[in-house]
C-alpha cells in the first residue's frame, strides 16, 4: 500500500470517527487545546521528508492522517 493512500485513509477515517463521535454525544468539551498544536503540522511534514524512502514513511504517514484530522475537527 503507498503512504499516500495510507495517510488519506487515516484522515478521513478518523476524521468521520471524530464526527460520528460527536452526533452521539460520545465525545464532548472543550476542543481549544488544538488551536495550540497547529505547529506540529511542521514536525510531522518533516518528518514525512525525512522517511521518505524508508520503512517508517507508512507510519508517519498514518499518524499524520489521524493528527491533521484532529486539527480540523478542533478548528471546526
């Protein structure tokens, strides 16, 4: 499987999940703590650079997938 079909499936998968969660009223609070995070959307780019042609880049880019899906969730 290639990394950028890793990293969507994570995204929308755990994006959808966050939402789902949500309508349910399984999750709730305060969701301004991520306002705070958005810098590491650097890390995780760099990282994603870095492993590029290794066997860690389907790992960073699952947990890219699931991190910027909980920045959109908190920013929205």
């Amino acid at each position: 499987m290639k990394s950028g079909q890793l990293f969507w499936g994570a995204l929308f998968l755990s994006l959808g999940g966050f939402v789902l969660l949500a309508k349910i009223d399984i999750i709730t609070g305060d969701w301004s703590f991520v306002f705070a995070l958005w810098p590491l959307i650097f890390v995780v780019w760099g990282l994603a650079i870095l492993f590029r042609n290794t066997k860690g880049r389907p790992i960073i880019s699952f947990i890219s997938g699931i991190f910027i899906a909980v920045l959109l969730y908190g920013f929205f």
